[in-house]
C-alpha cells in the first residue's frame, strides 16, 4: 500500500512540470499565430489604403478647381499633402499612423504609356499612383525584433 501511495506523489509531480512545459508551448503557439493574424491585418490595411488613396485623388482630378485646403475638402484637386492626410486618416485601431509611409504621384502619362494629353498630369485620362508603405512591429519577446516593411501601390486613371 506504501509503495502505491509513493509511486502515486512521484507521478504527480511529474504531472505538473508536464503541464507547465506544455502549456508554455501553448500559449506561445497561441501568441504566435496571433501575432501572425495582426501582421496579416496590416497587410491588408496597406492594400486598402492604397486603393482609397488612389481612389481620392482620381476624383479630384485638375477640373475640380482650386487646391484643397483639407483632406475632406470637397470640390477641389487633390496635393500630395491632402493625399497623405487622408490615409493617415484611415488608420483604424491597431495601426500606428506615424508608421505609414504614403508617395502620391502623378506620372503624366496615360495608361497605354502615353504622355499626350497630360501636359497637366492631374488631368482626366492620366494617371495618378500612390505608394503606402507600413512598419510593422512585432510586440511578442519571442518573434523577430526588427521591423517588417508592407508596402502596397494602386494605380488609376483620373476622371475628371
């Protein structure tokens, strides 16, 4: 009866330490693929903010009239400024809008490659590009320290 009850306290110490490593693996596996799940979503986020940069300035296009003053300013041609503030405004939760890069361009050219009919490269028919980039940072000890840069380009042709 002794030797059931010692060999019984022994397994049970066992037990625990066996509990302890497993559930650190666990919860790191479960960390991990969270943190996975976040980079995706700032991925995604850098996709979507260059289509709706894109998206802003093809219809603020040279014919809309004067400068805008703001990123919701309505009738006016969009800056490269008002480009920049507009995504920065679409930072959701989660997103760290001092981390986003955003290049607005206006090559001057149409999209056969053309540069007639763009003396002013914010007129209808040219193109109008926009770059964002992210810096992504990983907040669990145990992923990479360094920063991962997601970068995302829309390109359009102006409307009006």
């Amino acid at each position: 009866m002794q030797r059931l009850q010692s060999i019984v306290r022994e397994d049970a110490g066992a037990a625990k330490i066996e509990f302890a490593l497993s559930a650190m693996v666990l919860l790191m596996v479960l960390f991990g693929v969270m943190e996975v799940a976040r980079a995706g979503y700032c991925f995604h986020f850098v996709s979507y903010a260059a289509q709706q940069g894109t998206r802003y300035a093809t219809v603020r296009g040279a014919s809309w009239g004067t400068s805008c003053s703001s990123a919701t300013s309505v009738g006016c041609t969009a800056s490269q400024a008002n480009v920049q503030s507009f995504i920065q405004g679409l930072a959701v939760p989660g997103i760290t809008a001092g981390n986003i890069t955003v290049t607005p361009s206006w090559p001057g050219k149409t999209l056969s490659g053309s540069t007639t009919g763009c003396s002013n490269a914010k007129s209808a028919g040219c193109l109008v590009q926009v770059k964002v980039s992210y810096s992504f940072n990983f907040i669990m000890a145990y992923m990479p320290q360094s920063a991962i840069k997601f970068t995302g380009t829309s390109e359009a042709v102006i409307q009006r």
